[in-house]
C-alpha cells in the first residue's frame, strides 16, 4: 500500500511538519556525481502558487532520495506537495521520495510537485540537492505574469463545446482538440433505490457549480440507473427522474461543463456471481452487462432527451466484466461486450455494445459514445479489435483505472492503453487510489497528460475519505487533504484546449 499524503501542518516552533516529522533524514546511498534539477513555477495568483521539479540523477544508481532546497523569501512556504513526502522547517524545503519513484539508475528523471504560498515577494530557489550533493544545471522558471490566476486559463465561461471524434482525438465543432478534465458526481445511480431521492440530499444548483469552477473543471460524468429513468423501480422515478437529470445537465452545459451520461445500474439477476457479489434482479449494484430487457429502451430515452447538444457524451456501460462469469476466458468476455446475447455464466440475456450503440443512432443522435474494456473497464488490450461499429465513426474507448486494478503501472499503460490512444479518444472515466493520497493518481495524470488523455476523478461527493476515492469534504468544494488537494491543484495547471 501506498503512503497517503497529509497536509503540512504548522508546528509551535514555526516548523512545517508532513507526516510528523520536522526533518527527514537523508538515505544512505547518497549521488555519487550531481545531479540536474527544473523548477518551474506553473502558476502564480496573490498569496500562492504550484510548481514542477524535475529532478535528473547525473550519479551513481540510487534507491531512494532527498530533493533539499532553500526559499529566498521567508513569506514562501509549501503548503501541500505530490510524489514525495514534504517537510519544511525554517525556509529549508525537503521532499523525500514514495516508495514507487525511489529508485533513479544514472541518467534517470523523476518529477515531483507542490502548492506553495507567498507573502512579499515568490523567487525561485537557485540551489538544490539531492542526497546531500549539489546539483548543476539548474534551470529555474519563473511564473510570466505574477499574480495571474492558477491556471493558464479562466474557469469554464459560456457554454460546453459540442464535440466530435476526429482520429484519436476528441475536437470541438470547429476541429479544436479538448480533453474531458473533471471529477465523477456520484448519487443518481443509486439514490432512487435507496429511498434517498434523486441526489442523496446534495445540491444541484449554482452555488455547487461555482465550487467546481474554482477546480477548474470542465467535465463531470453522471452516473444514472436505468429503472430510475424507465419508472421501473425507485422514487423518483419516470418523468420526475429524468427531469432532474435533463435540469442538471443543461445547467452544468450552460457553465461551460461538459457532461458525460453513464449508464451506471442495471436489471438482471447474476446469482452464480462471486459471494462479494450483489444478487439482486434490481438495479440496486454493478452487473457484468447491460440487460436486453431494458437497456437499449434506457439508451434510446436517454439519446431522445439529449439528441441536438453533442456537448453531452454517452458512456454506454459503466465497468463491464463478463469475463469474470465466463471464468476469465477473454475471448468469450470480449466477444459477449460486443455481441450481448446469451453470454456464458449470464442468466439473463445480455445486451452487447452494438446493440446500444444502434439504439442511440436509430434516434438520430450524433453524441459522442464511450465504450468500455473488460475486468472493470481496466483491460483494453483486445479493445480495438472488438469495438462496435458506428456509421458516424463518433466513438471514444472508456478506460478505468485504481491502484488495485491489475493494469496499474507505467509499464502497463504503456503496453496495453497506449496502442488504443493512438487509434481513438480514451476517456479515463473513473481513477482513484485505495488509500486518501494522490501518489498513484499523480503518476497516472502526469501519464495521461503526456498521452492527451481525457480523465475524471471518483467523486465529487462528501462521503469522508477513509480508504480513498473521495475528493471533497462538503459541495462547497473543501478539497480532502491528500486527494483533494493533489486534484484541485493538478486541474488548476491543466488547459483542456493544450
């Protein structure tokens, strides 16, 4: 298990303490050479700002390390950091590497993070060691303007671009790539069966989409329930049900927000499921596969409602695995994704991703459509040779990806995801950590970015962070230490035009 970052916090002797721990101890294997070092600052607004440090090892191999530097100003502080444990005491900064970025072979590179504050005036450091040596070739930048805001970019204004598939990109109606930047708003899948309404008591008004502005979100994914939407089980349900969804939807547009639909729960009774697995025929938890009973009937409301406002994406089904009930046999899962039908280990017929994406079309709706992999959306190795076929060529491959998952590393997105993001848009739907820091989730944005993939967190609701995949402490948008903070600070240096 990976160490959850924790906020610094200010000590009686004016020392800023991660972890508990005033200074960090440098490791015994200290650079034999130098080292190289890139510090930008990233954004700068009156009283804070985030900055990258690259750090390159120019010595021996190491296993573990300590990045010290010290700010010129004493109104400088670090205030939350990423990929290293941060301790400051006095105007001396360190930052210790996580288990997972340790090691650095010579020549090797790592980056870590930071939000900071200042007070006076913010210069950049210009000297800095890593295990106690000196490194050369420091390149520092910093902010253009001094007190603009954190990102490059206004919050969202106006409303959400339509988009289209274009390659393996996603791009406005005027060709313009954009990246699908935000946070997953979880309830709607499971409120109305829960007797808990349609929001599980959340607001859904302006002041709660003001609150996700100032993260710079520009995209939020919306779980939904098919026989909440049909009428077939919970309150509400029907017409009062899928009015709540069309209100939220058009007001998150109208600020800028895209807005992904997911088709979350499903009917279909999966009794021969593991013991961990819920059995109940209701739409009440996570089934292998859509239902021919109900799901292309969902798809097709859906599509009629939201046909006409392409800023609105499809996911068609949230986390298929029906190669779990075929025993893992992959060929039999993927072939049961596409195909739907009586699928091996499924007691219900199933609806197989043509099938849906034919129901949205036969609407005459040209959104968007996701498509997911097996094992929980985290297998995309065989996604491109079973995707459906769409006669507007509009689809994005939705990828999901947890520190538990099997796919969990560089060298595996690297193998298994990369091959699928050069052929079509990936849509990181859901990612998170099992534990309230944001290591994992660092190395997998900084991935992401580098390969223009869109990505949203789960989730923007304030259920309290115990063991992860919780960004927020209330709708008012108080980030969680450690996962929160990591988030909001990362989206806040993202353009989802670059």
């Amino acid at each position: 298990m990976k160490r959850p970052h924790t906020l610094l916090a200010a000590g009686a002797t004016g020392a800023l303490v991660l972890g508990g721990l005033a200074t960090a101890a440098l490791p015994a294997s200290a650079a034999a050479t130098g080292c190289s070092i890139m510090y930008k600052v990233q954004s700068q607004w009156p009283g804070g700002f985030t900055a990258d440090v690259g750090i390159t090892n120019l010595g021996s191999a190491i296993t573990s390390w300590t990045l010290t530097f010290d700010f010129p100003n004493a109104g400088q502080t670090v205030t939350q950091g990423w990929s290293a444990t941060w301790t400051q005491s006095g105007s001396r900064v360190s930052a210790a590497s996580m288990g997972w970025n340790g090691s650095l072979t010579t020549g090797a590179s790592t980056s870590v993070g930071f939000v900071g504050g200042w007070s006076g005036a913010n210069p950049v450091p210009t000297s800095f060691a890593l295990n106690g040596t000196t490194c050369t070739g420091v390149v520092t930048t910093p902010p253009t303007t001094p007190t603009s805001s954190p990102t490059s970019n206004p919050p969202p204004s106006g409303p959400a671009p339509a988009l289209k598939v274009s390659g393996n990109k996603l791009v406005t109606a005027a060709g313009k790539p954009y990246r699908l930047l935000g946070v997953d708003r979880s309830s709607a899948e499971f409120a109305c069966v829960q007797g808990k309404g349609l929001w599980d008591s959340g607001p859904v008004d302006q002041a709660s989409v003001d609150a996700m502005k100032t993260w710079n979100i520009h995209a939020v994914r919306i779980p939904l329930n098919e026989e909440c939407w049909l009428g077939v089980n919970g309150s509400p349900g029907g017409a009062t049900y899928q009015q709540g969804i069309k209100d939220y939807v058009n007001l998150l547009v109208a600020n800028g927000i895209n807005v992904i639909l997911d088709l979350h729960w499903t009917w279909g009774a999966y009794t021969n499921g593991p013991d961990w697995h819920c059995k109940d025929e209701h739409a009440t938890c996570q089934k292998p596969m859509p239902d021919a009973r109900y799901a292309p009937q969902f798809w097709t409301g859906v599509a009629n409602a939201f046909k006409g406002n392409d800023a609105v994406v499809f996911d068609l089904f949230n986390e298929p695995y029906p190669d779990l009930a075929s025993n893992w046999d992959k060929t039999l899962g993927w072939q049961c994704l596409r195909d739907g039908g009586t699928c091996t280990g499924l007691p219900y017929e199933a609806a197989g991703m043509q099938d849906l994406v034919d129901a949205v079309r036969a609407t005459g709706a040209t959104n968007v459509l996701m498509i997911g992999g097996l094992e929980w959306a985290n297998d995309m190795r065989e996604w491109l040779t079973y995707k459906p076929s769409d006669p507007l060529n509009n689809l994005a491959a939705s990828w999901h990806s947890y520190s538990n998952n099997a796919c969990a590393s560089e060298s595996c997105w690297d193998t298994q995801v990369a091959p699928v993001a050069q052929q079509v848009p990936i849509v990181l739907g859901e990612f998170g950590q099992d534990n309230c820091g944001f290591d994992y989730m660092q190395r997998l944005v900084d991935w992401a970015d580098a390969h223009r993939i869109s990505y949203l967190a789960w989730t923007w609701s304030p259920w309290g962070c115990t063991t992860g995949a919780v960004l927020i402490k209330d709708y008012s948008g108080t980030p969680e230490p450690g996962v929160g903070d990591g988030l909001k600070a990362h989206l806040l240096t993202q353009n989802p035009y670059a």
